[in-house]
C-alpha cells in the first residue's frame, strides 16, 4: 500500500560497476578497469526489471565511462522512460580535480551520455557526494556545461563526505541558474540522520528507512530523495582481499536483501524520476 498518494519520490540509481567505489580506490588502480570483467550492464538489467514490474520509474546518473561501454544499456535506460543523467566521467572525485580538470570530465561525460541516448543529460551527481563548502565553484562550472541541477551535497557528517550545515531542502547554490537537490535527511535532537539510501539502507532495519521517508512525505510535507547502485543487487560480485576490512563491510554488507528491500520499498511509496519529482524548481522534465 502506498504511503503517501499525493507526494512522490525521487527514486535514483548511481550506475558504476563493483570495482569503481570509493570504498576500492586504494585496492584497484583505475589503470586496470578495462581489464577487469564488468557486471554493470547485468545488474542495472535486474533494476530495469524490478522497476518495470512495479511500473516505477527513475533517475539513472551515470558514468561516461559505462555509458561509452554499454551504450545499448544507455539505450534501454531511455527507452523504458527513465532519466539518464551524469554521474561524470571517471569516478573521480571533485574535491581532488581542479575546476577545468572538472569542466573536462563533466563534457566528456556529457558526451558519452547523449551519443549513446541521444537526448540531452541535464542532471548530475557528484561522485561520494563530493561537492561542498571547499569546492563551491564546482556548481557555477555546472551552470556552465549546460547542467540544469545537482543533486550532490549529502547534508551529514561522515568520514568519506558530507556537509551537515548545507540546507536540507532545494538550493541555488551559485550565481547561476542551477538547483542543487541535496540527499535525504531527517533532523532529530538538531542533527541530521541520513535517510536517502545507499549503505544505510542495507545496514539497518527497513522499518526505519520507511519511518524516516514517511515523516518527510507526512511531517514535512516534501518528496524524499532514495538512492542506490547496481553493484548492491550483486551478492556474487568478486571479493577485494586488498580493500581495507571496514571497506569491504561497508561495500557488501547484506547484499543478498537488496532485491527484497527494493521490492518493498516500491509498494510502500510512490516514486517517479528525480527531474519530473523537482519540477517545480528545476523546471519542465525532458520527454
């Protein structure tokens, strides 16, 4: 049964493959990505099929790397009337890439995106959140690469990312016309508990994921941001023996409830792409 008939969410997949994480930066040198067998375009196929059978769709950011590589998975993204968005090129954080080496992989990305599609790419997410305070310019050089929003800024404190005094809700961070759309937050005893997704979402109980999206629909009367990777539907992915322990956890801890989870969480509310959920403030969806 649906939570909420009247506010829908924004349901958002990050499309990378297993070996491209932040959590494996340090174990696997982005020199040897094209050596490494890829699982991306299977996993995102489970996805496509659940959010079919629910009649659901989403917001798909993702690297220009995949997309130059399975440009037929591209294809099948829009074609099924989701919305292809950027994650940038390379998963290279933003906060290690200077503003024009960020221009660059932003319009290759783009790029790769739209010869694949054939439509135009308007939004974007920055890869681990990485955008914030110390590298606010990086919004005025998506203005300027022909982006319409972002949805990069995670409003938590956490050891990898995140900015706990950003707003909560949908910003203009730069001179331009850009809308930031931050990731899901729930403020309780005045701190901000995450509520979007991604490794908190396989680490506690679904109960209190649909706790904190209920109150943001009910209490705070605005849609809730969910995202994920097509590498969480893949219990079978290859061990990383050289990752840190606390990285390997955080990347595969129960992996195996992912498809359950989805399924639940799309009967419990209602979801819709992220550039038809914001379009009060970021203007009219591409078709």
């Amino acid at each position: 049964m649906i939570a909420s008939a009247v506010i829908s969410n924004a349901l958002t997949i990050d499309v990378e493959d297993y070996f491209q994480v932040q959590a494996y930066a340090r174990a696997i040198d982005r020199a040897d990505w094209d050596t490494i067998p890829r699982r991306v375009e299977a996993n995102t196929d489970l996805i496509l099929a659940a959010l079919a059978r629910h009649e659901t769709h989403a917001t798909f950011f993702t690297l220009g790397w995949v997309a130059e590589r399975h440009p037929a998975l591209i294809r099948r993204i829009v074609a099924a009337g989701h919305e292809l968005a950027s994650h940038g090129y390379g998963h290279q954080l933003v906060s290690d890439l200077t503003p024009q080496q960020f221009r660059d992989d932003l319009t290759r990305a783009k790029a790769a995106l739209e010869a694949a599609a054939g439509i135009a790419v308007a939004g974007y997410r920055a890869p681990t959140f990485s955008i914030g305070p110390r590298n606010a310019w990086a919004w005025d050089v998506l203005a300027e690469t022909g982006h319409r929003y972002s949805s990069s800024v995670f409003p938590v404190r956490h050891d990898l990312y995140g900015a706990p005094s950003a707003p909560r809700v949908p910003y203009r961070p730069g001179a331009g016309a850009l809308i930031e759309i931050p990731m899901t937050t729930v403020k309780l005893f005045g701190r901000n508990l995450p509520c979007s997704g991604g490794g908190y979402f396989r680490l506690f109980p679904y109960a209190a994921y649909r706790m904190g999206v209920r109150y943001v629909n009910r209490r705070e009367m605005r849609p809730a941001v969910f995202y994920s990777h097509p590498w969480e539907f893949d219990p079978g992915q290859p061990q990383v023996p050289a990752a840190k322990w606390s990285s390997r956890f955080r990347h595969r801890v129960n992996l195996v409830r992912m498809p359950a989870r989805l399924d639940r969480l799309l009967a419990d509310f209602a979801w819709d792409r992220m550039d038809r959920v914001f379009a009060d403030v970021i203007g009219p969806h591409n078709p």
